[in-house]
C-alpha cells in the first residue's frame, strides 16, 4: 500500500507542474528492426576474412519483380546497345522506369509482405538473384509483437526512415538521393543484318536518383542519363546509367506523386506501412508509432538537405500509413542523444540549436496549405541530458544548454529522455537480486531522476504545455554494458577495485578472447534474470505514475556488438572490452530474439550445424533452432516474463 501511496503522490506533483506526463500509457518499447546474427564464417565477399551480419535493407518485403502487381515496387531498366558490323559499339540508349504502389499489398498476408529478393554466393563469386520469402520481414517482426501482446496495443518509438547520409550521389553537379531497388532489367543487343535484338533479361539491383528536396515530383524518363566513355566504333563504353526518372513539381500537376525515395532505402523506410496494415486488418489500433529521424549529419551539423530529405520522408510515410489507418504515426522523433551541453563558439549552431532549426523545418511542412497539411504530428526529440539544462548555471555550457532547451521547447509539442540506472543502481542490484534502490518510489535513482527532468522542463516551457515521456529504459541480459561499476572507453585509466577492471584483468588479448571468470563477473552484473526483474518493476513503475516508457528493447540487435577484431593489439584489447565488441551488451537488451544467422549460401546448401558468430549467442528455448538468415524464428529471451500480461496490465482507452 506504501508503493501506491507514494507513488500516486509522485503523480499529482506531476500533474500540478507545466510539464505532463504522457497520455494514459501503453506497454511502449524501442524498435530497431536489424535481428539478424552475424554468420561464423568469415566468408564476407566485400571485407575478406570478416564474419558478416545482414545488410540493413534485407529486411525489406513486399517486393516481387516478377508480379509487379502484386509488389510495393515496379522497377524496370532497358538498355539498348547497338553494333556496327565488325561487333563494335556504335551507341548505347536506355528507358527506365519506377512506381511506388502502396495498394498493392493491401489486405494482403504476411507471405506477400515478405517475399524479396536476394544474391547468393559461391565463394565469392555472385549468384543469380533469388526470390525468398523472409522469416524476419518487417511485417513479420511487428506482426510477431502484436500476436505476444495478445491483443493489447503497443506503442514503438524507432530511431530512422531508412535514408542515411550515405545514400547520396551527385549527377553534373547536382545532389540526388541514391537508392537501389530490386529492378526487372533488359539488356538488348542490336546487330546489323538482324531484325530482331538478342535479348537478354535478369533481376538485380539498381540505383535509382531522386530530388533530395522536393516533396511532389512527376515521372520524366527523360533525364535518365547514360554516361559513356572512349569513341563509337572503336572503344565505346558505359561508366553508369543515372537513373534520374523524376523532376520536382507542385502538387497540382495531374500527374504529381510524393517523392518515391521517401519510402526506399532500409527496413527502418516499412515500419509505418507494415504497422498500418496491422492495424487495418486487424480493425483498430494495435501498434502506435512514434517515427525517429536519425542524426544525419554533414560537415558537422544536422541543418543540411539529405537531414531534410529524412524528415519528409517520416512525414510522407506517416501520411500514407495514417491513410491507411488513422493515428497509427501519432509522433515525430528528430535526433536521438544529440542535444547536450557544447561549449563551442557563438556563431556556430550548437547541437541543440540543429534541432530546434529543424524542428521548425518539419513544423511549416505541416502547416496550413503546406505539402503535410493536416497530418498534425507532434514533434520534439530524444536526449539523455535535457534535465540538466539549467540557463541559472555557473558552468556557461549548461547555461547555454538551458537556453537552448527553452527555445526548443517552444518548437516542440513533447520531449524523451533516456534514462538508464547508474553504475551504482547496478550495483546494487547485482548484489540484491533487486531494483529498489532504481525505482523505490520515494529515494529511488529514477524517481529523483525524473523529478529533476520534470522541473527542467516545466521551468524552461513556461506555459507551454509538454509532454514528457522516458524513451529508452531497459537492462540486457548479458555482455559488458556502459554502465557496469567502473567501465571506461576510449583508453581511459581503469579504476581498479572495480568491477570493469576485474574483467580486464581476465582478458586473454594473445587469445583475443575474455575467459570464463571474466564473463561470470559480467554476468552477475547483466543477466536474464536481471533483466526481467528490471521489466517489471519498470511496468509497475509506468502504470503507477502514468508515464509512458519505452523499454528498450523489442528485439536484440546482434549487429551492434561486432565479433570482428581490429589487427592493432591495443585496439583489440579495447575492442573487446568495449561495449560494442564481442563481449559487449549493445546487442542484448531485447525482449525477443530472431534466430536467423547470416549466411551466402542458399538454404539447400546450408552447412549441418549453423551457429551465429557472435560469442554471446542467447540460449534458444526448446523447439527453436539456429538457421539461415531468412529462415529463423523469433523467440523469446526471457521466457519468465508474460509479455501479454504486462502489455495488458496497462490501463487504456479503447483505441
């Protein structure tokens, strides 16, 4: 009874301040959706002599060349070479086209929303293009949440659109937005003498060229370019075909369509239409969105166009999902853990500024008789320090920070903070069994720790109403975290007596490779029977006070903790001491695990025995097996944890 008092007393201070707390909340996780195992095989075909993990965009569905009608993509190339009679090329021409279709797949099941494509390997050598039907879809791993929730809504805060800064191509000196696609190609030869062309017809990928700032564009095969060097007839040859297929126009034109690049790229680019379909089929609201854009930095700043390009581009997959389902894309995350105390010079944007700038971007392109009118997302950003701005500092970094943070709170609609328990909290807890001294109502670590970040915000927002909610809050169940008692990076002196450095001392760097006594010590710190202990008092810690959580996080994200070691003594030692090494818990703090494992080779010729590559490898419960990578399962990783129970044990409205 003392826990409910205190607690609900922590909730009317809440209520009574500036800053509120979030709407009734839902069970809320944090959802990255790269669960593929790096392989052990160390067969990688672009680093030789590396073990490897799925690329980022395999997890891509929906895509079938072959029934275009039945696919989110229609993607055609021809190119045309001509010959002249002694077999020289004369002349090279091309066509290209590209259609976005939403409807396509609408009403459609989890096997239409999981076929894609991929290319095998032998040796190194590249296979021929196949068709697979993905275990691990986006579709499929949202699909396998709203079935563990059973029937209860979730609600998912992501970190990206599928653009990164990386996907940028220039073309004569202008800037374009590059995106491969599984694309129907044909080559056609044309000899003197013959009245039809040899033709030849394949499946690959090809990068296709958008208008980085323009929401609307109109299809104009015209401007694809075939860039060729040498001279006709003697040595002719193609360098690249720029498939640049679309020019901006306004959104009156009879034949203007939202940018298609705003739904390419990564799986992070499905989250919106897949979560929509759920819902549409299911009837009502299961999964809530909270859309992240990442970092997308260039020369040091987020105030930059391929930034912009992200942000039109959750806008645009929010109001096509939100057309399919309404209020399934609710808010709009612009950066995580980017705003901090900067100490740089006056004239130069610090990191939080960056944000409220492009807090203000994604704000007018929702204004009245602008492009995403009417969708009237709520925007802010995700921090780890934001309860640390204080303009009233004597430190003139924090004082600037909390200038900064007021004028970001002016622009945005709500804030997250991350907040994990400190080196002390863990250890506590590693000695307990426990979290009270986290979530203790009245001393707790967490509960001082949002009343400072509640009076942070109600402070700097005035009158402004906020939400505030915590977006990311979680322990893993194994490896070396951050905030083991006493760990450092980067080379810094380790404290001794710690327990980071009695790890350390346990590292067999000739061996590269931590002994049994080192993992038991991590272990006491980060454990699966931990971890689910954390969960729960998380849960109860939510319901009570009313404030929406995010765990972190729905499914490990093996990629994050990489089996590769630099050659450098020096730097395998920190590698595997770090928190994204081998040993490291980044990849550890799912609720669930998939168990497909990377692999070159197609299932017939899958080797006897697959096994990931990673040394941490969760124990699969019984009838789930190591497999490729598309022919895993999800499980999950703690199974004393009711994960319905906890998603229902959350008073809600009906959605």
């Amino acid at each position: 009874m003392w826990l409910r008092r205190s607690m609900a007393l922590l909730t009317l201070s809440l209520a009574a301040t500036g800053g509120v707390p979030a709407d009734t909340p839902i069970l809320g996780l944090a959802y990255q959706p790269y669960v593929g195992h790096w392989s052990a095989r160390t067969d990688n075909p672009y680093a030789p002599g590396d073990v490897h993990v799925p690329a980022f965009n395999s997890y891509v569905g929906g895509i079938d060349v072959e029934n275009p009608d039945r696919s989110l993509w229609a993607a055609t190339q021809t190119l045309r070479l001509t010959f002249d009679e002694a077999g020289r090329l004369q002349d090279v021409s091309a066509t290209g086209s590209l259609d976005f279709l939403p409807e396509a797949l609408r009403g459609q099941d989890a096997v239409a929303w999981s076929h894609t494509k991929t290319r095998f390997f032998e040796d190194r050598t590249p296979q021929t293009v196949s068709g697979v039907d993905h275990a691990a879809s986006v579709y499929r791993q949202l699909d396998a949440l709203r079935r563990a929730a059973g029937g209860a809504p979730l609600t998912l805060a992501t970190y990206g659109t599928g653009f990164q800064a990386g996907y940028w191509r220039q073309v004569d000196g202008q800037d374009y937005v590059a995106l491969p696609f599984w694309t129907d190609r044909r080559l056609l030869e044309l000899r003197p003498g013959e009245t039809m062309p040899y033709q030849r017809c394949e499946t690959t990928d090809v990068v296709f060229l958008f208008p980085p700032t323009a929401v609307h564009v109109r299809p104009a095969p015209e401007r694809l370019q075939v860039e060729t060097a040498g001279t006709p007839g003697q040595d002719l040859r193609v360098v690249a075909i720029h498939q640049t297929l679309f020019e901006p126009t306004s959104p009156t034109d009879p034949e203007a369509r939202l940018n298609p690049g705003f739904f390419a790229g990564d799986a992070n680019a499905q989250i919106a239409l897949a979560a929509a379909e759920i819902n549409a089929q299911a009837g009502r609201r299961l999964l809530t969105l909270k859309l992240g854009v990442d970092n997308i930095q260039v020369a040091g700043t987020l105030v930059n166009d391929r930034m912009r390009f992200a942000i039109l581009s959750a806008l645009a997959q929010a109001q096509v999902a939100n057309a399919r389902f309404p209020g399934t894309v609710t808010h709009l995350i612009l950066s995580n853990e980017y705003a901090q105390p900067w100490s740089g010079p006056d004239g130069q944007p610090s990191p939080t500024e960056q944000i409220t700038a492009m807090l203000k971007y994604a704000r007018a392109q929702m204004a009245p008789n602008a492009a995403f009118a009417g969708l009237d997302l709520r925007l802010g950003a995700r921090g780890h320090r934001f309860r640390l701005a204080d303009p009233n500092a004597d430190d003139p970094a924090l004082a600037r920070f909390g200038r900064e943070v007021a004028a970001l709170l002016a622009e945005s609609d709500y804030v997250m903070e991350n907040l994990y328990p400190s080196p002390e909290a863990v250890e506590a807890a590693a000695q307990s069994g426990q979290w009270s001294v986290y979530f203790d109502p009245d001393k707790g670590e967490l509960s001082r720790k949002w009343c400072q970040l509640e009076r942070t915000i109600r402070t700097l927002a005035g009158e402004r109403p906020i939400e505030i909610m915590i977006g990311e809050i979680g322990h893993p169940t194994d490896g070396i975290a951050f905030n083991l008692p006493g760990y450092v990076e980067d080379g810094a002196p380790i404290r001794p007596d710690t327990a980071f450095a009695a790890i350390a001392d346990r590292l067999d760097t000739s061996g590269a490779r931590l002994d049994a006594g080192g993992l038991a010590i991590a272990r006491r710190y980060f454990s699966p029977a931990l971890a689910s202990a954390f969960v729960r008092e998380a849960v109860a810690w939510s319901r009570t006070t009313g404030v929406q959580i995010h765990l972190f996080e729905a499914f490990d994200e093996p990629w994050k903790s990489s089996p590769n070691l630099p050659a450098d003594e020096l730097a395998t030692r920190r590698t595997l001491l770090g928190r994204s090494g081998p040993y490291g818990a980044e990849a550890n703090y799912g609720l669930f695990g998939y168990s497909g494992v990377s692999g070159l080779r197609p299932p017939s010729q899958h080797p006897t025995g697959i096994a990931p590559g990673s040394r941490l490898a969760p124990q699969l419960p019984d009838g789930v097996r190591w497999n490729g990578a598309f022919e895993g399962q999800f499980f999950p990783k703690r199974p004393d944890l009711d994960f319905a129970a906890l998603a229902h044990s959350f008073t809600t409205t009906t959605p």
